[in-house]
C-alpha cells in the first residue's frame, strides 16, 4: 500500500477570509470599505497591492478591485494603518 493517497487536486476554498471581504465589496460596489488594519503601513501597502492585483484568487480579474492604504492619526494621537478598497466592476 502507498503512504500517498492520490485523490486529485483540493478543492478551491470557496469562503477564506478573502473571499468574504470581496464578496461583501461585490455587494456594495464603488463604495470603498475598510477591509484590513494591519500593524504597518508596509504591510497595509502589501495587502492594498494584493487585492489590486488580484494576488489572491477571491479578486479576480485583476483590475476588478481598487485597493489604497492608508495611514489615519486620530484625535487621540494614536495611529492606525489601513486598507480601503471596493469594487470597480468585472467578469464574473
């Protein structure tokens, strides 16, 4: 008996966290949400990035999403990094 089983390719998952933000921006579309407020303003670039590229297969086609980070300063001085985007539109 062979300690691999071959059973063929896994699923595609179809609700990651990913999938339900751009399902939720596809429901509201042009309408720009706060989908992430990661530690860094790096990090918020990099996750901007990914949706606009549709790096992440829940943001095909590429183009479909608009995504920017942003860096907020609040009232209180605190800062908090964030990823706006919503969506433009594309084959479904």
């Amino acid at each position: 008996m062979s300690p691999v089983e071959f059973v063929g390719p896994p699923p595609k998952q179809r609700n990651t966290k990913h999938s339900r933000i751009a399902n939720s921006l596809r429901q509201h579309p042009k309408e720009w949400g706060v989908v992430r407020t990661p530690a860094t303003s790096v990090r918020a670039a990099s996750a901007a990035q990914a949706i606009r590229s549709a790096r992440l297969p829940a943001y095909e086609p590429a183009g479909s999403y608009e995504a920017v980070a942003r860096t907020i300063v609040q009232k209180n001085g605190d800062v908090e990094h964030r990823v706006y985007a919503r969506y433009v539109g594309g084959e479904q």
